[in-house]
C-alpha cells in the first residue's frame, strides 16, 4: 500500500485562481464574481490568488456549460 502523499494531492487537487479560470473558460473578473456570489467558494485566498479544489471547479464547468448551451444555444 502506497503512503499518502500530500504534495502529489495538492498538485493533483488544488488549483490556482489562473488555472480555474482556464477550465471554467472565464475572465478574471468573473472568477471574482463567482467567489463574490458563493457560487465557487475557495478554500483558500491570498491576496489576488485563491486556491480552489479541482473537484468543484470541474462541478461548476459542468454547471457553466449547461446555462451556456440553454441560454445561448446558437453558440454551440
């Protein structure tokens, strides 16, 4: 049996603000509004930097990708 290793699950699992934006598909502005509203709740923020779990921000790109195909379905 492996031993746990927490600096692999971070890299695997924790996600800077920059790279949530690039899965979710968003501009810096709107990560801020997400966080603004609860509807992506860091587990951590530093400054300009938030960390994120990769586990919800995947949930909110299918959440995200869904309103985008209802509400503007000539764009896919």
């Amino acid at each position: 049996m492996d031993s746990f290793d927490p600096k692999k699950y971070i890299a695997e699992n924790v996600l800077l603000t920059s790279e949530a934006m690039e899965i979710l598909g968003v501009t810096r502005t709107r990560i801020a509004s997400l966080i603004k509203t609860g509807k992506i709740v860091p587990i951590k923020n530093t400054g300009a930097t938030s960390l994120f779990l990769r586990e919800e921000i995947e949930a909110k790109r299918g959440e995200l990708i869904f309103l985008r195909k209802k509400y503007r379905p000539y764009e896919y």
